[in-house]
C-alpha cells in the first residue's frame, strides 16, 4: 500500500502488514491478530482476545468446545507472510476446584486439526508447504501435523482463564519422531454457562526451510457442545 506525502503528494510505499480479526456469533468473545511480513527477522506485531462480561464456572462435570482457527504464519530469518486456517477441539474437566489455590486441577486438552495454508493472495498452497516440509526432513507427511495441547492440571483458573503448552510432532521416513512446533495457548471463557471459549495460540517450528523459524499465530472461537 502507499501512502502520501503530505507536502508533495508523492506515495510512499508502506511496510506489509496484515490483520485477523473474530468474534463470536454472541458478540461476547472475540481475538485480533497483527502481523508483518516486512522484516527480515520477525517485525512489530502482536494479539488481543478478551470476552465481554463475565463467565460463570461449572463446579463439576465435563465440557467440549469446537470450532475454527483463523491465523497469520509470519518468519524469522526470511520476510514474508502467510495466512493459515484449522479445525478446534478443546475438552476442560471442572471437576475438583482448589479453594486454596484458585484453580481447577482437572485437564485442560485440545487438538489443532486440518491446518491449511494460504499465501497472501488467498491461494490455497498447503501442499507445496508439505511438500517443501517433506523435502527438508525427508518425510512422507500427507497434511500438516495436528498440534496437541499439553495435557496439565492447574491450567484453568477462577476467573476463567488459561495458559499451557502446545507442540506437534511427526515420524519420518527413517522412523525418527521429529518435533515440529513448539508453542503456548493462552484463552478465556465467557458466558452464563461457559459456553465460549476465546483464545490465541502461538507456535514456531523449525522444520519448514522457507526459513530459519516459522510462526503461526492463530485465533479461535470454540462453542460448547450441549
């Protein structure tokens, strides 16, 4: 894009950057996401989510959230920019609430699944990215690995809020597990019934050799399932 001069009217080139945005269809919960591809080393950027209101906690019992991803993959080492998309699946145990500590010791899970990717025109070009992820590793993946979210109590809070790790891995052609991204998942629940759960997730690998990292930064909006 360009932008004026302000005294000779003259366009001046401005750096790349590029915005997500997503909200909930209650309007309650909702993530934005800024990057840059404009920078040979990762550039100036960064990620919101927050919900309206408040959240009220189950005390017992078992919840399961689905949804979409929608992201931006940004590099360090190599500019450029790329959009990425995934399926969500998130599972929360509220059983046992900890007075004492303010959390919930029962597990925090979840899964990242059928993840594309998209240059910054739109086209879909997963499969080059695969491709060149193959090539490097020499693997024979079909799809981009799905990313877990680690399993770990104590990873949900009183106020709804939760922090953990995530990271994928893949076996390859000699039957070696290679990791591929490594990363944290930060998210909140909204609602009466804690029936939405708003988040970010932020994983980097070192596996795709368009560069020296890779970076993706997604958005998801999860519903509960009744």
């Amino acid at each position: 894009s360009q932008y004026p001069d302000s005294l000779t009217g003259r366009p001046v080139n401005q750096f790349t950057h590029r915005a997500i945005y997503g909200v909930s269809p209650s309007g309650s919960t909702e993530f934005a996401i800024v990057r840059t591809g404009a920078y040979v080393q990762y550039g100036f950027g960064g990620f919101v989510y927050e919900r309206e209101g408040g959240v009220s906690l189950p005390t017992s019992g078992q919840a399961v959230y689905t949804g979409r991803a929608a992201g931006i993959r940004d590099r360090n080492g190599n500019g450029g920019l790329e959009y990425s998309s995934a399926n969500v699946r998130i599972g929360i145990d509220f059983a046992d609430f900890d007075a004492e500590t303010g959390r919930y010791p029962g597990a925090f899970a979840g899964s990242i699944t059928d993840r594309r990717v998209f240059d910054i025109n739109g086209n879909d070009i997963t499969s080059a990215v695969v491709t060149r992820i193959n090539t490097e590793n020499e693997a024979s993946l079909t799809r981009i690995p799905t990313a877990q979210f680690t399993i770990a109590p104590n990873a949900l809070d009183v106020n709804g809020e939760a922090f953990g790790a995530i990271s994928s891995t893949f076996v390859n052609d000699a039957g070696q597990a290679v990791r591929y991204e490594e990363g944290n998942y930060y998210a909140v629940l909204s609602g009466d019934n804690a029936n939405e759960l708003v988040g970010i997730v932020v994983a980097e690998n070192t596996a795709d050799p368009i560069a020296d990292h890779v970076r993706d930064t997604l958005g998801f909006v999860v519903l509960r399932n009744p």
